[in-house]
C-alpha cells in the first residue's frame, strides 16, 4: 500500500524511540520452549522486530505486509525469514501451514 510505503522510514525510527510496552506483554502469553522448528507467520509484519525475535528462538518464521518497504525493513531485521507482499485477506499459503499465527 502506497500510504504505508511512504511513512516505512518514519513508522520505523518512531516505534524505536518509544519504551515498548506491548511487546514484553505479547513474549510473556507465549512459551517459547515450543517454537523451535515450528512455523510461526506474522500478519503485518512491519519491519520485522517480532520475527527476528522469534527465530532467535529456533521458529521458522514469516512475514507479510502490504508495504514493500516496510518489508525491506524487516528483511533488514530478519534475513532468515520469507516475507510475501501482500493482503491478509489472501494468503498464499495452504491452510495448516503455520504452527502460529
């Protein structure tokens, strides 16, 4: 999407100022002992600071996002993950696929 592909730089540099709240709050309801080798997809993905996490913890991990850009980011951030460009309302994946979501 056009919009987010021009704010990705700024989205991203904002979200990194800010004490993140949210994101120990989302790590603590998940027990990573389970992640290993398992399929985990992240709808919207942004610029990937979630994926990165989760495959330093052994998940297969992908993303997808609706801005290129921000996809570029999370590439960036997480280059052993498979990102896809694209809405969440058609994913080009087969159902059962991923172990998360």
């Amino acid at each position: 999407m056009e919009q987010y592909d021009n704010i990705a730089n700024e989205f991203r540099r904002a979200d990194e100022k800010f004490p993140d709240v949210t994101r120990p709050l989302l790590y603590s309801l998940i027990d990573t002992s389970t992640l290993k080798g398992r399929r985990l997809l992240d709808l919207g993905c942004g610029y990937g600071e979630d994926l990165a996490y989760f495959h330093n913890l052994g998940a297969e991990v992908y993303g997808i996002d609706s801005s290129a850009k921000m996809l570029g980011h999370a590439r960036d951030n997480c280059s052993n993950g498979e990102f896809t460009c694209g809405q969440f309302e058609s994913l080009p994946y087969e159902d059962g696929y991923f172990d998360f979501v």
